[in-house]
C-alpha cells in the first residue's frame, strides 16, 4: 500500500496578493492578510477562490452595478476609511506605550533623588496644571501617564530588578572583582551593610556598582558579616577564585583576624586553596585617623567655645551676624566644628583665624573675655594649628571621589608624606613658605617669640603616624608601581612571572610613545594578550581595588535622606532598589520593560 503524503502546508504554497484582486473583489492586502474593504473581515490565505466567493455571497448584490470611475471613487474612499481606522490604532497603540514609558522614567528620578513615592500624584497634578496652560487639547494624552503611588512603587521594583539583572550579565564577564564594605545603621536603628562591587572584564572594561544593601536584624559580628558577604556572592553567581580584594574601615568586626570578616574570608579562601586576599584599610579613613594625634585641646576648646557662645543663643547669632555685616566682613558667620565630619576642623579653623579680630570685639561687647583671643603664644598655636589642618584636608580632598585607582591614590600618599618631611625641616630653620596664616603672623612681629619646640613634635608625631598607618599599603608598593608603570619598574627586583615580559615592554617603543597621552586603563587594553598576558593579569587584579570606602560613606548620606523620621516605614527592600537606581551608571532598559506590560490610565 502506498504511503500516504503529509498533510499540505498552506503557508508552503507562497501565495501572492494579486492587485487586480482588489478591483474585482474589494479586497487589499493589509499586514499578512487580506482585507475586505467593506466589512473589514480577513481572508487568511491569498486564493482568488476565497476572495470570489466571499464577495459573491456577502456584497456582489449591493456592488455589482458599480462599474468604470464610480467603482474605482467607491473603492478609494472605502480604502480611505480602512486605513484611517488602522492608523487610529496604531497612534492609540503608540501612545499608550508613550505613558508606560514616561511612568517609568518618572518612577526611576523619583528613586534616583530619593523622593518619597507618592511624589508621583503631585507630578501628576503640575503636568496637568501646565497642559491646561499650554495645550489642553492633549489633555487626555497627559491623563493617560499612571504615576500613583502605588505604580511608582512596582515601577521602581521593576527598574531596579532590571539594573540588577544587569549586573547578574555583567558579573559572568568578570576577570577580577574586589569589594568595599561599611556598615551603619538607618534611623530605625537597623544596621545596614553596604557591599560594592569593582570587577573588569578581558578588555579592560570596569564595572563599579552596588551589590547588595544587606538588614543586619540582630548581631554585627564578623560571622554575621561573612554570611551576608557569601549570600550576596551566590546571588551574583561570583566566584571566589577572582576575588582580589576586600576593603573595610578599621572596625573590629571587619579586620580582626579571627573573629573578624576579614580573618574568616582569609580562611575561606586558604580553605579553597586559593591565595589570600589582598587587605585594604580605607585610606581616606587612615588619614583622618592620623589627623587625631593633633588635638591641640589648647586651641579648639577655645574655638568651640567662643562659637558656641556666638551661635548657641539666635538673638546673639543673629547680632553677630549683624555685626560682621557692618564690619564689611569677607565672611557672614563662623562654622560649626563637627568631630564626625573630617574636614570641619580645617574650615572652621580657617574662617575663626580669619575673623579672629571681630570675634574679640563681638565677645567683649557681650560682656565675655576670652584672655586667649589676644595672647600671642595662643595666636601662633591657633596659626600654626590651622595651616597643617588645612594641608591635611587637602590630602583628604585628593583621596574623595569614585573611581579613583590605587595606584593615584598611594601617588597622593607618598607626595603628602614628601611634603611633610620638607614643611618638618622648613618649620625647624622657621621658615614658612608654605604656612600661609603662620607666615602672616610671623610678618605682624609679635612679642613672644614661634613656639617651634612644640610645632615640631606635632610634625614629627604626624610623620610617624602616617609612616605606622600606612605601613601595610607601602609593603604593596612595588606591585602598585608595576600596575602604575611597567616602563620604570625594575626588573631585577620583579616576580620571575613578569620579567620577559617587562624585558619585552620596556624596549618596545611603540607602546612607550602609546603609554603617555593613554589613560592607564586604556594602555592596557590596547596590549597584546599573547605577549603579555601576566602583566595584563597583574594590570587587571590592581585595576579593581578599592582604595578606600569613599563610595560606602557616599551612598550612606543618601540612605539617610531616604530612610527619614518621616519615612521611616519604607522596607529594606524598597530602600535597597531606591539606592540602587541613585547611584547605579548603567541605564535601565525602560524600553524592554515598557513593552511587556499594557498601559492603564490612573490618577
């Protein structure tokens, strides 16, 4: 018996739409259908026989007669009417995906700038306000864009699900990855851990973003840190043989070396068989530490406390102010000091030395003598005390910033400790150059002579501490100097690894002229891999480290304008996605998610 052939495919015939089909049968081809220009009902298949026959039965009666230019007038204003009615669609289809998208991108500024979620009815009211204005016609069109509180809430988990999802893709290209970590609690008293992520990929792309914000509900052990460490590394599918380094403050919980996060990384890594991680103590913290040996109580319990008279009381504020203005003062008001705020101390300082005249004339008005104001042993303190505050809030200064490389920042290190010594040996021989208010003191001659025993041993014991604190990082300094240029390292004193390899590197000139108007990243993408695939290795490894927790402390200011007295209920979640849209650089792919939702008008 023979076999029997497959059923025909219809589609497999390649049917055609033949023109002439419209004349004789009101029909036109729309999409991949055809269309009867009459009842607008659809014939799947292009054949002359389905056509014939639906015209026949349906309109024949009523057509038939039209003949010549009356059937070519009738046919244009039916096609005229179809496709009127298609483009209706299409415009309502498009700007219907128009609101979805604008109730996106409104949800992710409301996120981005930390505004509360509701804020999206009052954006709501001034566009309505402002079509009413300019063009009520389009009123309905405005209407159309949903940003209720409720849907900014669901848009802005969605966006920062997208951003996240993002960084998933991302992290699968990854070489090498580092972390920098802090901790701090929101105003609920919940501690809050901060986890950033630096990795780069083979071509030397950088990536710098949020991985986690982690609730701590009980204890802020190091075990407890290492947990979230570990949760936040599976959910990004990390792996631990890429991690390079782990960058902390100087807390207890985070560099003991048995109980704290760094010691149980240490041993998860020796436990993994892999090489222990390089350790980083946030050098903006290190040297807002070495500022500490300076406390000169002599000098700030005064201040402190002649502008905490000033400013404690706002009628005296308020005089003071008056007075200074009077005065023509360069300066309004005298500022706070705040322990906690590193670079108070120095602008304080500054702007008290500078109004230290009017400040004297303003006490004594008041009926308050303060013998320190007009003693010059206290004055040369006061001088001295503020010049090397503000050179090392000029350090602190260098050191901010996203982004930044190890490499520039141990640069900023060395070239502070440089200028140091030189200010240390200028202040012995009382030169100062390069002390602006103590120079200007010493041109005024006053009668008690520079105090130089005791401004020497507060530069010695600042030198010390600066060589204890960053001791650990100096012992990195020839793998930091490879990574910042390979051209000048010594290759005697380099890792047997890397020295055919700088051998090569360093007598090739073509890439000596690439290496200077280059950025260090961009040079080392541009090196062959096959040639130097332990320097581009090395190049990579460096390339993430986090310098310090700038970043951390940075997004931790943000936490605390969004997580309010006010807003105080918003849920770790919710505070997790907000932070992630405010400090994320990658864009959320509004369009993507735009299309896979239908629009519905809201208030």
């Amino acid at each position: 018996m023979a076999k029997r052939c497959g059923k025909r495919k219809i589609d497999s015939e390649c049917r055609v739409f033949n023109p002439q089909w419209t004349h004789d049968y009101f029909f036109v081809q729309l999409k991949e259908k055809a269309v009867c220009l009459v009842c607008q009902e659809t014939v799947a298949v292009f054949k002359e026989y389905n056509l014939r026959r639906h015209y026949e039965s349906r309109h024949k009666d009523k057509y038939a007669s039209l003949h010549g230019q009356m059937r070519a007038e009738k046919m244009s204003k039916l096609k005229t009417g179809l496709f009127a009615q298609q483009t209706t669609f299409v415009r309502q289809t498009q700007l219907n995906q128009a609101s979805v998208r604008a109730s996106f991108r409104v949800a992710q500024l409301i996120a981005s700038c930390g505004k509360s979620f509701t804020e999206g009815e009052f954006v709501k009211k001034c566009l309505n306000v402002v079509v009413e204005e300019v063009c009520p016609e389009k009123k309905d069109v405005f209407n159309a864009v949903s940003l209720s509180a409720s849907t900014i809430t669901r848009r802005v988990e969605e966006i920062g699900g997208n951003v996240y999802a993002q960084l998933q893709q991302k992290t699968k290209d990854f070489q090498f990855f580092s972390l920098a970590l802090d901790e701090s609690t929101d105003v609920q008293d919940t501690a809050e851990l901060l986890i950033f992520i630096r990795g780069v990929n083979a071509n030397f792309e950088m990536c710098e973003e949020l991985a986690a914000l982690q609730s701590l509900k009980g204890t802020t052990t190091g075990e407890d840190i290492f947990d979230k460490v570990c949760q936040t590394m599976q959910q990004l599918d990390l792996d631990w043989a890429k991690l390079a380094s782990i960058t902390t403050d100087g807390a207890p919980s985070m560099v003991g070396a048995s109980r704290g996060l760094i010691g149980r990384m240490n041993r998860e890594m020796e436990e993994r068989g892999l090489t222990a991680l390089l350790q980083v103590h946030c050098l903006i913290h290190q040297q807002a530490l070495c500022c500490k040996v300076l406390k000169w109580d002599s000098v700030m319990k005064v201040v402190v406390s002649c502008i905490n008279f000033i400013r404690a009381n706002g009628l005296k504020h308020r005089q003071f102010q008056q007075f200074l203005s009077e005065l023509e003062s360069s300066y309004g008001d005298v500022l706070y000091h705040t322990e906690i705020r590193w670079l108070s101390r120095g602008k304080v300082l500054r702007r008290f030395y500078e109004l230290l005249p009017e400040v004297n004339a303003f006490l004594q008005s008041k009926g308050k003598t303060v013998p320190e104001l007009i003693d010059p042993a206290w004055k040369w303190h006061l001088a001295f005390l503020t010049d090397v505050t503000e050179l090392l809030n000029g350090l602190n200064l260098q050191l901010q910033g996203k982004g930044k490389l190890i490499c520039d920042m141990y640069s900023h290190i060395k070239g502070f400790e440089v200028k140091l010594r030189l200010v240390l040996e200028q202040v012995k021989k009382h030169n100062f150059t390069h002390l602006p208010a103590t120079q200007s003191f010493s041109a005024e001659k006053p009668s008690v002579a520079f105090p130089g025993e005791k401004c020497v041993e507060a530069l010695e014991m600042l030198k010390a501490e600066f060589g204890v604190r960053f001791r650990e990082l100096h012992v990195h300094a020839k793998e930091i100097r490879l990574f910042q240029n390979p051209f000048v390292a010594d290759i005697d004193e380099a890792q047997p690894s890397y020295q055919f390899e700088l051998a090569e590197l360093q007598n090739c000139d073509v890439l000596k002229d690439a290496f200077k108007p280059n950025s260090l990243i961009d040079f080392y993408a541009a090196l062959p891999n096959d040639t130097y695939p332990n320097i581009k290795q090395h190049a990579m490894k460096m390339s993430t480290l986090f310098g310090s927790t700038y970043i951390c402390e940075q997004t931790f200011s943000r936490m605390k304008l969004l997580k309010t007295p006010t807003r105080s209920r918003l849920t770790d979640e919710h505070l997790h996605q907000c932070l992630r849209l405010a400090v994320t650089r990658m864009e959320p792919a509004i369009q993507l998610l735009s299309s896979q939702m239908q629009a519905h008008s809201s208030h």
